[in-house]
C-alpha cells in the first residue's frame, strides 16, 4: 500500500509569528536521543515514535502547537516526489484534540525539542476515499499516511497579564460604556484590548467578557492573539459560536491563519451548513401553501407587547390626536400634552416575520421555517409553526434566546442562535395600537409610537 511521509519542523526561537510580540525569544530545549524508540499504537489505529524526547513542556490536548512540515510520497521504500511544505511560509498552527485532523492525536505528549514519526491509518477527516487536492499534486484520502514531526512549539494561551480572579465577587469594569465607545471612535485599541483583558481577568467564567476580548482584538488586528482567545474559550467550554464569529471584521475571517485553523475549519463547515439550510427553508417559504400560511396581516387584540406593559391611567408627553377606530382619519378628540388618561386595550397589527431554522432543535427541524409574531415579553413571543398557532416545541426558551442576529456568548442553552430571519433587508409591518379614555369619557384610537408615559409598571 502506498504511504506518505510528512516532515514537521517546528518554530523555536525564530519569533515569526506576525502577531506575536516582536522581541520575544525563546531558548531552544536540549534534545535526549531515544536509544530504543518503543512503537505506541492507539485506538484508532494510529501509531507513533519517539526517535527523540524534547526537554520541554509536554503537549496536552488543548494546546496550539505550531509546526513547520514537509511531505513526500514514499513507495517502495524510498522518498519519492515533494508532496506539501510549510518551509518558508507561515508555521501550521493545530490544537490537541479540538481539531478534526486525526494525525494531531499523535502529538499528544510531545516536548518541545521532540521528534516523532506517526503512522497514520487511512484518515476519514480527508473525506471519502479518492483524489483530494495536496499542497503540489493530487493525493488519494485513502492512503496511508507517515508523519515525523520535530521540534514542536507551544506559543501557550493569551496572555491576561495576571491570574484570574476567584469567581463571585463582584468587580467593577476596567471600562463605562461611553469609555468604550470613545475608545473605539478614536481608534485606540490598545488601550480598549487592555480593559478588555482586566474584565476577563477579573472574572473568568464570563463568556461574553472573552466574547468583548475577541472582538477588540480583531478590530485591533491582533489576529494571532484573537485566534489565542478562541483557543481559550474552547477548553473553558463555551466556544465562540459560528454567529459571534460572523460579526468579525472580514479581513480576519478572510486570513490564511484563520482559515487553516481548527477554528476557522470549523466556520467554513458551519457556513456551508448554514446557507444550504437557508436555500431550503426560502423553498419551503415560497412553494407553501395558504392554509400552511399565517394570516396577513396578524391580529393580537389586547396586546400589550413588551415586559411589564399595563393599561391603567397614562400620561402624554405630546400632543395626541384620537381617531374613531383602527387607521381611521376621522378624529373625534385632541388631548394636550401632560393630560392624564386612561389605556384601555390594544391591538398589534403585524406581519409574520419569517425565519429559517439552521438546526435541529427540539420539535423544529433543520430548513424549516417558523414564523414570529407579537412579542409578548421575557424573551417569549407568539409564533406560527406547521400551520399552526403555538404548536408545542420542545424548547427551553422563549423563541428570542435562539435568535441568530441576537446570539451572545452567554447565551449557552441547547440550540441557542439556531433560528436565522428570511429576507432581513426587509421592514416587516408592526403595529400597536391604543384605546385611550379621556377624562371627559371621550375614547379613540391612536397608533402608539412612544407618545404616552407610565406604561411599564416596572419602571
């Protein structure tokens, strides 16, 4: 059987990395010769040899390594034609057991300064078996594949300059929020990173402090440490989801050092989900039929739609004029600003809001589309589903908490930024309006765009 024989040679002390610091320097480790390398099969199949242990740290899985390789094939024995290298460019960065490449199990346990030869089964991470396209000719994914890899580098995680705190105790932001902003409009990102990096610090645990992280650095064109971040929040468990990546400047989406990353394999995977599920639910839309439809427009009488709304006595901040009845022009009363009246009722008016469901997620199916409609308050909205109102769906959540355009790191429920909108650019009608008593007992209707005060009772 043919077998390809890769050659890694990593980065030590040459401090290449553009986003690294630019004078760090390292100090190569001292290699210890294996007299009798000793063969180690794991489960999968894969084999490995020491034919040196470094004198450094040991890779454990959640490390990124940063290599530099060369490949060749090898028939009968002999080397044949270069097949792949990495000599002259940028290092191959992979992290220990959060990569879909098969062969970085195989470096698990290394040291710096190390040298192993792995041996790799026919890898199913290549996909099926056939041609696939390699750095300089065509390979088969169905090969055995040879690695000897050799003076690995840990770069180690993002620096937070200091331990993180101990968790529940509350700490002030490094940063208000007009700080930020100021910091951001003038373009002093250094300065944002390091606050960024005190709210991190003194709370670890916090997902969306990292998510802030990520984002300052990216903007910073930091990408090196950004990519440290993701690495970081992987192995804490809350990885940053596909939309919070999306929200990132494209030029670092866009980057080689991302797109050859674990990370950013996993983004182009998602993607590629992600639209192929937005084309089926926009055929679903388009072909269903119109008992399967929503009525248009949508009718919610006596909403009162956001957290703690009540009729009871309001007042106007403006002038109101009050019309005989829904989208009438007839006007039977005029009330003053600052008079007091009465909210009687209310009526949403809306059309239903499209969105496609990118995965499975209880009852709802992957290329579905459900349909929402007046909000009703703590994340909770009425909704349109298999020609049904309110169908039970097996969710944990108001439909708002797996929102994709509203996905924050926090957010960490089963199927959370799991439902996406159909046709975004588009303004969908969404009406309220009021029935107001006046105090003389005149009443009328009024579309409700924020001209009465008192509505929220937990204000």
């Amino acid at each position: 059987m043919k077998r390809w024989i890769i050659h890694f040679t990593a980065l030590w002390g040459l401090g290449i990395l553009a986003a690294c610091a630019a004078n760090s320097t390292r100090t190569p480790q001292q290699e210890r010769p294996e007299t009798e390398p000793r063969e180690t099969t794991l489960k999968s199949g894969l084999k490995y040899l020491d034919l040196v242990v470094g004198g450094g740290r040991e890779v454990v899985k959640g490390d990124s390594v940063d290599v530099q390789y060369s490949g060749w094939t090898y028939e009968n024995g002999k080397r044949g034609k270069l097949f792949d290298t990495s000599i002259g460019g940028r290092p191959f960065t992979v992290t220990i057991g959060l990569t879909r490449l098969s062969w970085a199990e195989g470096l698990a346990g290394m040291k710096v300064g190390g040298k192993r030869t792995l041996i790799i089964p026919p890898d199913p991470s290549y996909g099926s078996p056939g041609e696939i396209s390699g750095g300089r000719m065509t390979v088969r994914s169905d090969f055995v594949f040879e690695y000897e890899v050799e003076l690995l580098d840990i770069p180690g995680h993002f620096d937070l300059v200091g331990p993180c705190a101990l968790p529940g105790v509350y700490r002030r932001l490094a940063l208000t929020g007009k700080q930020h902003e100021d910091l951001r409009r003038i373009g002093n990102w250094d300065a944002l990173i390091d606050g960024a990096r005190q709210d991190v610090r003194s709370d670890c645990s916090i997902p969306y402090r990292w998510e802030k992280l990520f984002i300052a650095l990216v903007d910073g064109h930091r990408y090196h440490e950004a990519l440290q971040v993701l690495n970081d929040v992987a192995m804490r468990r809350f990885p940053l989801s596909h939309a919070i990546l999306a929200t990132a400047d494209p030029a670092f989406l866009d980057t080689e050092e991302f797109k050859t990353s674990e990370f950013g394999i996993e983004y182009a995977a998602a993607e590629t989900e992600i639209q192929q599920n937005m084309r089926l639910a926009e055929s679903k839309l388009s072909s269903m039929d119109q008992k399967d439809l929503p009525p248009t427009p949508y009718r919610a009488e006596g909403a009162c739609p956001f957290e703690c709304c009540r009729y009871r006595e309001w007042t106007t901040r403006s002038v109101v004029q009050l019309l005989e009845s829904i989208g009438s022009s007839t006007v039977v009363a005029e009330i003053p600003a600052g008079a007091r009246v009465d909210g009687v009722t209310g009526e949403v008016r809306l059309e239903p809001q499209p969105y496609a469901v990118l995965k499975d997620n209880g009852l709802l199916k992957a290329g579905d589309v459900i349909f929402f409609l007046d909000y009703l308050g703590e994340g909770h909205v009425n909704y349109w589903y298999n020609g049904s109102l309110n169908p039970e769906l097996g969710l944990h959540d108001g439909l708002y908490a797996y929102r994709y355009d509203n996905c924050e790191a926090n957010n960490v429920i089963p199927g959370a930024c799991s439902l996406r909108k159909l046709h975004p650019e588009k303004k969908f009608l969404n009406e309220w309006w009021v029935k107001i008593r006046t105090s003389d007992g005149k009443e009328g209707w009024v579309l409700n765009t924020g001209q009465f005060a008192n509505t929220d009772a937990c204000a």
